[in-house]
C-alpha cells in the first residue's frame, strides 16, 4: 500500500474516533442537566393542570383530590426508560426529603399490562397512568423524565431530564428544597 492511502486510512479513522467520542460526550451531558421547558409546556406555567384520565393498575380513577390540593411533584417515566430507572432510584433516596411534598408516577405514551406491572414494582412512588396519553398531549411533553411541581393543582416549577451525574443531582436538589 502507498503511504498516501495509509495515511488517508489514518486521518479518517481518527475523524470518525474524534466525531464518535464528541457525539457520546456532548449527547451525555444533555441528558444529566435539565432542560429548558419547551415552548408549549412553558405556557402552563402558573396555570391550573389539565383535566386528565389518571388511574393504577387497577384501573382505578385518581382522586383529583391528590394532585389539585397541596404540594405534588409528578414525575412522567417509563419502564422501558433507562434514564428513568436511574431517575426512580435516586428520587427513592429523596422521598423523605420534603415530608410536605407527595411524589406520584405518571406512565405516559400507551399502556400495556407488562409495562404496568413493571412501572409498579420499579418506581418508589405510587405509579398511575395517563389513560388516552391526554395529559401528555395537553402540556406537551414529548420526552421523558419530566418533572412537574404542583401546588394545589398550579403548575408551578418543571424539570425536563434525568440527574445522572453529581452535579446534576445536586441541582435538582436544590431545585427540590428550593419549592415554595
């Protein structure tokens, strides 16, 4: 072989090296901030949360009662989200955290009886499912974790995005304690 093609070989696999790390690199730091809400969800903001069809695995209604008095946090994950398992098992180490603070699971983007069962059994909060994916649709949330914070039914606070890395854990603490 020439050393031209060998030295062709070599510029364009450290290219491709270069272009594959950057890629890994920047698309894991996008997951551990939290995002700025999109466009559509930022307009609920300090407006009341939409109706929704919320029920567990039972099929049993949720009593609005849990999410339009006091102080709530819903967190939108999925099973089949790897991002939100990781997601579940730091929000379990934070429960205790705001004793006037209720965190509940929504399932959104369809429903299945395995991915019932298993949001049930990973996540440390009751788990409810938005029946229709109305609530999904009407706030707009396209990607998931998401986090919302609600006071008596007020969408107050988002949080787009897992906390995976320590910096991200640390703010999203801050974000939690800094409720009002």
């Amino acid at each position: 072989m020439s050393k031209v093609f060998i030295k062709i070989v070599a510029i364009t696999t450290f290219l491709a090296v270069l272009f594959c790390a950057g890629f890994v690199f920047f698309y894991g730091r996008l997951q551990q901030f939290p995002a700025e809400a999109p466009d559509s969800s930022r307009s609920f903001i300090n407006k009341p949360l939409p109706a929704a069809r919320l029920v567990d695995l039972a099929g049993v209604k949720l009593d609005e009662q849990l999410i339009r008095k006091g102080r709530v946090v819903l967190v939108f994950v999925t099973p089949e989200c790897q991002a939100c398992l990781l997601e579940g098992e730091f929000l379990k180490t934070l429960l205790g955290r705001r004793a006037d603070v209720t965190f509940l699971g929504i399932v959104p983007f369809g429903k299945t009886i395995e991915s019932e069962s298993a949001a049930t059994k990973m996540f440390p909060f009751k788990v409810f499912y938005d029946d229709s994916n109305t609530l999904v649709q009407a706030i707009g949330i396209n990607r998931i974790p998401v986090k919302i914070f609600l006071e008596d039914g007020i969408i107050k606070k988002g949080w787009i995005g897992a906390a995976l890395s320590d910096r991200a854990k640390t703010s999203f603490i801050e974000w939690l304690d800094g409720l009002e």
